[in-house]
C-alpha cells in the first residue's frame, strides 16, 4: 500500500511538472548577465554575494518580461525584475541588508566584454544594453526617465540560438561617472517575451 501510494505521488508529482512546462510556454529559454555581474547573479544561491533575496536567489534566470523595451516591457519601477512581484528585490535601491548593491568598475569610452549564462537556449533577436543618465535617482526603483532609452550597445543575432555561456564586446559610453545601473536585454525571436538584466556599476 504504502509503495502504490508513493508511486501515485510521483505520478501526480511529474503530471503536475508537465502541465507546468506545457502551461509555461517561454520556460524554456532562461539567462542571466555575470559580466558585469547582475543583481540576480549577486543573489544566486550557488555563491550569491546577497543575501536574503527571497525567490530570486533560486531563479537567477527567470527574469522574463514583455519584450519591445522602451516602448514596452514591464512597468516603470518594475524593470529589475520584470515585473514578477516575487523578484521585487531586484528592483529596490538596497540589498536586503540595507547596504549597497555591490558594484563592477568599468571605464567609459572603453571596450567592455559583456557575458550572459544561459540554462535553455532560444532563438534570439538581439541583445541590447541600456545606462542610467547622469544625475540619476539612485534612491527608488529604476524608470525609463532614469535611463537613456536609447540602447548604447546592440548585438543583432537574427534569430539564432547563442551557446549556453555567451559574449559579446562593444564600448561602453562616456560622460558617466560613479554608480549607474546597466540594463541587459535579451530578446528572443519567436516568443512576446524577453529577459532583462540589472547590473550596478560605477565608472
């Protein structure tokens, strides 16, 4: 009885899993930016240098939201996380811990290569990469007003699927000094949806 009843759960266990991927439609297709280091990648349980992020620290790459950025996308103050209330952390000023987000040092006017990870790969439109203004509000979650909406790096890849661990290289801007936020956006080709990326900088 006891072996018919754990046979059950696991049949109901891999019934559930299947309607899951069959319902997710995108689930597929998940990524991330290490380099520089996002936020997502800085709560990553596997070595994750922020703690206490909640959900996030298990879905690293899970950050997936309506693509057309700017125009559309997630709502303002939601982009971090794409709006998935349960990622919220990503989209807050401060750690958990109330400190800073760590940040990495780069040098505008530079070259800069840029690294996603990829658990699934997808057909890719292109990747693109977004900055915070000077004299960006530092103090709230992030908004198209903070950004310069005008991608400073485009990567085409005419629907292609990328290798598992990706990179690309291209100048990063000038005029930019101190901490600012670099938005990644990974869109994919034959889905309505792509992944975004919050990575804390200082030049």
């Amino acid at each position: 009885m006891r072996t018919r009843t754990k046979w059950y759960a696991a049949m109901v266990g891999l019934a559930t899993a299947a309607t899951f991927a069959l319902s997710g439609g995108t689930a597929s297709a998940h990524g991330y930016t290490d380099q520089p280091l996002s936020r997502q990648k800085m709560c990553a349980a596997d070595g994750g240098i922020v703690s206490g992020c909640g959900a996030i620290q298990w879905e690293p790459q899970s950050v997936e939201g309506p693509k057309g950025f700017p125009a559309l996308g997630p709502s303002d103050g939601q982009i971090c996380s794409a709006g998935h209330t349960e990622f919220g952390v990503l989209d807050q000023p401060k750690t958990p811990s109330g400190a800073d987000w760590p940040t990495t040092k780069v040098t505008g006017g530079q070259s800069y290569t840029f690294r996603w990870q990829f658990t699934a790969a997808h057909a890719t439109t292109d990747f693109r990469y977004y900055v915070t203004k000077p004299g960006w509000n530092q103090d709230h979650a992030l908004t198209r007003a903070d950004l310069d909406t005008t991608p400073f790096l485009t990567v085409p890849y005419n629907g292609k699927q990328p290798p598992y661990t990706f990179s690309h290289t291209g100048t990063l801007p000038t005029g930019l000094s101190g901490h600012h936020l670099i938005l990644g956006v990974w869109t994919i080709a034959d889905t309505a949806n792509a992944f975004y990326s919050c990575a804390d900088v200082t030049f």
